[in-house]
C-alpha cells in the first residue's frame, strides 16, 4: 500500500496544462518527450478517449499501471466517478501521484504502490530505471540502466476485485497483461480499457487477453478500440 509521504503542490508550483488538468513539472518524471506529448494533447490519448467513453457518473474505475497520474486525474476530474483505484509498482511515481490529484483538487482516487498477481505473495524486486517507463520486473533490459531496487508489495488479483468491485478495469501494465489477465475470475464488469503489448506478448498473448475478457463476460468493442488500445463492454450495439 501507499505508504509515501507527498510534498504538498502550492500555488507557485510549475505545471503544464493538458486535456483540463494541471501536471507538476517534476524534472525527475518530466522527460522533454512526455512534456511535449502533454502540451500536444497526445500522452496516454487513446486509453483516456476510450476510458471517457466508457466511464460514466457513479462509477468504480480499478486502473492498473497508474503511471503519472494522468488517467485517473483526468476521469476523477470529468467524471462524477465514485471512486478510483489506481495501482503503480514504480515507487517513485506515488508522490507525483499525488501532487497531481492536490492541484486538480481530485479526493475520489486512491493509489496503492503495490503489484497484482494471480494471488498474494511476498514482496516482489522492482527495477528503476532513468526512463521510468522502462521500469520493469525485469533485471535486464538493453541499454537501460538500473537507478534502483524497490521492494513492491504483492497483491492477489481476485481478492482485491472482489474487495473494490469494480464497474471499469483500466490497465497498461507494459506486457504483463498476457501473464496477470487470465487469472482475473470477476464478472462485475461493465466495461475494459486495454493496452496491449505485441512487441513483447506475441499473438499468443493477445490472444490470452481477449479470452481472459470473454471469460470475464466481456466482448471487444471496436468502435471505442484504438490500434494497441482495446475497449471490451458487457453490452454495445453498432451505431
């Protein structure tokens, strides 16, 4: 769980303004290529266009791979959501999390600094990197050093969609979904956001992804899917 102290964002605090939400200007998470993205409109643009579109007032939104924040301040701000449950293995990225949520005066997100795997187990080696977006499970990735070795708690995936209930289940966990999905064993689902991974996963992956949706009661919806993004709905039609 979230166990990191937050620096509280005042007024003078430098942001960049992107899609109606303000996003601190840390330099540690900031990369030139995310500024640019925010500032363009374009960071995270397919999952946050499906996830409005499927988000609706009074949901429970469960996101794994939380990232900056982004996502969830975006729905918590522009959805009459009831809650949000974001999940982020990155230590590092909790604090900017929450700066977030306090400049865009958000207090229906929750965020856990914790892992999800087919069920509970003991903390989990999680690698940092310079990039955090090639932060990973993984000990060795090509020409990405390591900045440093985090202990991350693991968290059983049914027992916790069963706890939170989720209405809408957003994830972009860098291609552990073709691992982490089939297990899901929860039929409270209204609707999916998914990025998928086919660099890393392969078709035999993908195809894991959309059987653990079936199974999970859901159907790939195209219309609100996006190349790599795909939307899964209980019920849609085609118009």
């Amino acid at each position: 769980m979230d166990t990191h102290q937050t620096d509280t964002p005042t007024a003078d605090t430098p942001v960049i303004r992107s899609r109606g939400v303000r996003v601190p200007k840390n330099p540690s998470v900031m990369t030139p290529k995310i500024k640019r993205s925010l500032r363009l409109h374009g960071y995270e643009g397919k999952e946050v266009n499906a996830a409005m579109r499927v988000v609706k007032a009074g949901d429970t939104v469960l996101e794994l791979g939380g990232g900056i924040g982004f996502v969830s301040t975006i729905l918590a701000k522009k959805r009459d959501v009831k809650a949000i449950h974001t999940f982020e293995a990155n230590p590092h990225l909790i604090n900017f999390q929450h700066q977030m949520h306090a400049l865009n005066d958000v207090d229906t997100i929750t965020t856990y600094n914790a892992l999800l795997a087919a069920r509970k187990g003991k903390p989990q080696k999680f690698y940092v990197r310079e990039n955090f977006l090639a932060s990973s499970l993984e000990p060795e990735v090509t020409n990405m050093p390591v900045k440093s070795v985090e202990e991350v708690e693991v968290l059983g995936i049914n027992a916790t969609f069963n706890q939170i209930k989720p209405d809408v289940f957003i994830c972009d966990i860098e291609g552990a979904e073709a691992d982490l999905l089939p297990h899901l064993k929860y039929s409270g689902l209204r609707a999916a956001v998914i990025e998928l991974h086919p660099q890393w996963i392969g078709a035999k992956g993908v195809r894991a992804v959309f059987d653990a949706m079936h199974e999970a009661g859901l159907t790939y919806f195209p219309r609100l899917s996006d190349q790599k993004v795909v939307c899964f709905r209980k019920e849609w039609d085609t118009k």
